[in-house]
C-alpha cells in the first residue's frame, strides 16, 4: 500500500487537500495532508525552512510509514526535496505540484525576481501577507474556489522562503514524477528542465492553474495515482 505525504505551497494548510485525500483513498491508497509549521491550525509556531523539513520527515516516522510517496506543491517542493533525502529507503516517490525544487544552499526566493516578495515580508512583520482575488486570478478556479483558498489561507513565515536549502545528494537520482500546470507557466523552470533529463524523472502536464488540488482534484488525484502504479 502506497503512503502519500501532501504538503500544500505557502499560506496553505492541510485543508487544502480535502477532495485530494478521499480520491486516494477510494483508489487503495493511505493518504496524509500535512499542515506545517506557523500555518493554518499551526499558526503562531515560529518557521524556518528546515523546520518545514522537520515537520515533514518527522511526520513519517511518526506515523512509520514506508512505501512513502512525498507530495510537494508550489513552495512546499523544498522542504519536500530535503525530506526525501533525510527518509532513506522508507521513500517510494517523489511528486512535485507546479513546485519550486530544492537546490543546496539557495532559497526558495533564491531562483525568481524576488525583491518586492522581501519588501512585503519585511513590511509584514516578517510574514508573506495571505492571498488576495487578484493573486489567484486566471488561474481556472471558480469564484468560489477564489474564496475558499482566500478565506483559508494565512501569513507565511518569512524565514522559510529566505533560509537556504540543505542537500547533500543529487535530486536526480530519485524517482520523481513532475507535474506542470500549464496555465501558470507552460515550461518548467531551467533548474526543472534540467533534471528532468534524468531516466528518473518523468514530466505530466495539467491544463490547469496553480492550484490543480482545487480548480481539478479529481485529475491531480489520477496523476498522482497513476504515477505509482504505471508498470
């Protein structure tokens, strides 16, 4: 039995997987959304990046998980990438959501113009402020999707997205389905590109925006399904 982790991008909590987790498990699958730290029911424990990474690493083996698929969307792919490394053979796969990858010693602000997110961090008191209409627009989701994700979401704790990543392995050489929600971007970021060379790493691609586990849950459900069980 496949053990899926779902780790949702910034401002978001585990909640953001909720019609995720029931098509999991209708397929035969364990399935567990994770709410990291200083986010959503979490809110107010202070977070850095590798506190994130904790939270996930610490997730499997509390629950002593093996046959571990670890799901990162948007910003949860870097600490999703260093936890794959920290579990060792407890890990099946790795599934990045239209997600930033860990790179060592960068940070998640590291490989985009990034100048007015530290400006508003700063301003904010330390925290990327929630999310606005205008920041989800056009990205296939209905206006009530709009205002569930704005409803839900919180402030994001600064330190996450300016620590650096901590690596000491090469991502390539783990098996990783790669998802790109094309309405965001059509292409995968250079650093993606790259390691989607490797025999390892396979690309699918959704007609969709940014948050697929809301504007298509059912089809990101099949994707990630689909990912483990092809021959």
């Amino acid at each position: 039995m496949t053990n899926y982790i779902l780790v949702a991008g910034a401002k978001l909590g585990a909640w953001a997987w909720d019609e995720v987790v029931p098509e999991l498990r209708a397929a035969g699958h364990e399935a567990h959304a994770l709410t990291l730290s200083g986010l959503a029911e979490k809110r107010g424990t202070p977070a850095g990046q590798q506190t994130h990474v904790r939270d996930i690493v610490e997730e499997v083996e509390r629950l002593d998980l093996r046959d571990v698929v670890l799901v990162g969307h948007s910003y949860s792919g870097v600490p999703v990438g260093q936890a794959a490394e920290r579990i060792g053979d407890r890990l099946a796969r790795v599934m990045y959501v239209d997600a930033s990858v860990p790179i060592d010693g960068q940070s998640f602000l590291s490989s985009w113009p990034s100048d007015e997110v530290r400006a508003a961090i700063e301003a904010n008191g330390g925290f990327w402020a929630p999310f606005s209409v205008e920041d989800l627009a056009d990205q296939g989701l209905t206006d009530e999707q709009v205002a569930r994700i704005v409803r839900g979401a919180t402030p994001h704790p600064g330190a996450t997205l300016t620590e650096p990543a901590v690596l000491t392995g090469s991502l390539e050489k783990m098996p990783t389905t790669y998802v790109k929600c094309l309405l965001d971007w059509p292409e995968p970021s250079d650093d993606v590109a790259e390691l989607l060379k490797s025999d390892r790493w396979e690309l699918v691609t959704m007609d969709t925006g940014h948050w697929p586990m809301f504007s298509q849950p059912r089809e990101l459900a099949r994707i990630l399904h689909e990912s483990v069980t092809a021959p």
